[in-house]
C-alpha cells in the first residue's frame, strides 16, 4: 500500500501548536496502517486516537451543553458500500465513533439518539466513561457566570476554552480503490440538551461516495440547512477538484447563512481539498504512508467580511 490517502482535521480554531499538530498526525499515521486492511476500521483507529486526547472537542475533552452534560456526536460512511451510522446526543462512552461503526456493522439502523444510542452501546459491551476533563467543567462554570452577569462568555464556541485548544475532529481516507468519511463532536459550549449538530447529518456535515469523501466543521445548522457535504460531492462529480469544491461550498455557505466553517474532502483519485473561513483549521495529510509537510488549507476568511 503506498498510494493511500488519509487526512484528518482538528476542526475550526484548534491551536496550530505543535503538541495539537502532533496528535492529528499520531492519529492519521495509526489510521494509515489500518487502510489496508479495512477503510472503516483506519477511520476509527484515527479518531479512537482524538476521543482519547483530552484536548480535542470529541469523546473526552467535548464541550458541555447549557446544563453541564457531554453530549457527543459521531458518524461514519463507507462510499463503495454506501453504508452510513452516527450516534448523537450519546452520553458517558468513551469512543461515539466506535458505537456508530457498532451500529453501522451490526444493524441494519442508521442512526440512534441520546438514551436509546447509550442503551444500545451497553448491550454492545461499551463501559460507562466519564467524558468530562476539568478545563472544560471550569471553563462552562465561567461561561455560565458570564450569562448570569448578563455577559458574553469569553469562551469560544468550538472548542470550549478561551486559551488555544482543540475541536471537532473528521478523518476522509482513500484506499486506492474506495473512499470513507467520519466525524465526531462535543458540539457547540453551552448548546441546548438534546440538539444535534451537523457531524451525524448525512450530506450536511459528512457524506462519501463512489466519488468523494467529506467532512465538515462550524456551526452545525448551517451546514444541515445547505446540505454542504453533499454539496461538495455534487460539485467533485461535475468535474472539480476537491480544493476547488471546497472552495465554491465554503462560499455558497458565507453567502446562504453568513456562517463560519472548514470543509475537508478527498476525491478518487486521491486529491485532497480543504478551505476554512474561521481563524484556524489544522489539516494533517498522510499520503503513500508519509506526512506531507506543512499542508495548508485554503483560507478564505480575508475575502470573506464577518
Ligand atoms: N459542527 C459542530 C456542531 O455544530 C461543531 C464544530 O464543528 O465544532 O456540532
């Protein structure tokens, strides 16, 4: 195997630190192994990988909702197959991408909500986890002070914290012969208990096909609303790279809901594309079994007026 393509990103205004960096590619290089073997079981290692790291907004480490609770998001789609599951709103596991994949293989559901999705991973054997890291149970304190004061909170939306931290995290892999996609999310700090966001959002935050594979980041209901993986998908077929592709969706995006977001996508022929409207994105690309140095989504924000 060394025509393989994986790349993962760290969602929307995770620090570009080294030690952020390091853990994207720690993850993407433990996924490269795996590809090819099983393009779904690269995807979970790679973001088992995030949900462990305390510093990323999945698994442990996720942001907590307006009532203090960890409520996660998780999806996975395989192209050639079609197949798709998420988990979302799911409560005290460890890996949500292990649940969905769980459900992807072992039922013929697609997706599974709050206490059934939590029911169901304990009748698979997942143990209860404690999803909630101290930063982030001090840093909702704070945020919900801020409200009670009649304040904005200083903490960012993504990734929970007001100093550099991690977000939402997204693999899209290629094996040489298929495509797959998966996501998984804390969500938004302080989002209303129960909502879903868009990584468990087929064609909205995540889609893979015959012809591309794609994940996205930001505000959730924007890209549920513009169906934007999808998007990028359809624009991949007509003919457009996946740089191109992300681009053009990006900016359909600002122009529909004005939002903010960061769009990673891989088409069959192993090109990769990304692009962002936010302050950072930090994509890792391994290619042929080796990290490509420094790659750099496309930023469209100075074109873009928030
Ligand atoms: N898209 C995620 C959501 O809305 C948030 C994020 O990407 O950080 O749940």
């Amino acid at each position: 195997m060394d025509m393989g393509i994986i790349a993962v990103h760290g969602g929307l205004d995770t620090s570009r630190e080294k030690q952020y960096l390091e853990i994207l590619q720690e993850a993407a290089l433990k996924g490269y192994e795996l590809l090819l073997k099983s393009r779904v079981q690269a995807l979970e290692a790679v973001l088992q990988v995030l949900e462990k790291s305390p510093k990323f907004n999945c698994g442990y480490g996720s942001v907590l909702n307006f009532d203090g609770i960890v409520e996660m998001d998780a999806a996975i789609m395989d192209g050639p197959s079609s197949r798709f599951a998420a988990v979302a709103a799911i409560q005290d596991v460890q890996h949500p991408i292990s649940v969905a994949r769980a459900l992807m293989e072992k039922t013929s559901n697609v997706i599974l909500a709050g206490a059934g999705a939590v029911k169901f991973a304990r009748a698979q054997g997942f143990p209860v986890a404690d999803c909630i890291a101290g930063r982030q149970r001090e840093a909702w304190q704070k945020a919900r002070a801020s409200l009670a004061r009649g304040e904005k909170p200083a903490q960012n939306l993504y990734t929970g914290l007001a100093a550099p931290y991690g977000d939402t995290v997204g693999c899209v892999l290629w094996d040489g012969t298929g495509l797959a996609a998966a996501s998984s999310t804390g969500g938004c700090l302080l989002k209303t208990p129960g909502r879903v966001g868009d990584t468990p959002s087929l064609g909205g935050g995540i889609f893979a096909s015959k012809t591309s594979a794609v994940v996205c980041t930001g505000i959730g209901e924007a890209f549920i609303e513009t169906l934007t993986a999808k998007y990028v998908d359809q624009v991949i077929a007509a003919g457009n790279e996946p740089n191109q592709a992300t681009r053009l969706a990006l900016g359909r995006l600002y122009e529909q809901k004005k939002a903010e977001g960061g769009i990673l996508a891989v088409d069959a022929r192993g090109n990769v594309g990304s692009t962002f409207n936010a302050g950072r994105f930090p994509v890792v690309v391994v290619a042929g079994g080796r990290l490509i140095d420094n790659y750099q989504p496309v930023n469209l924000r100075a074109e873009q007026v928030h």
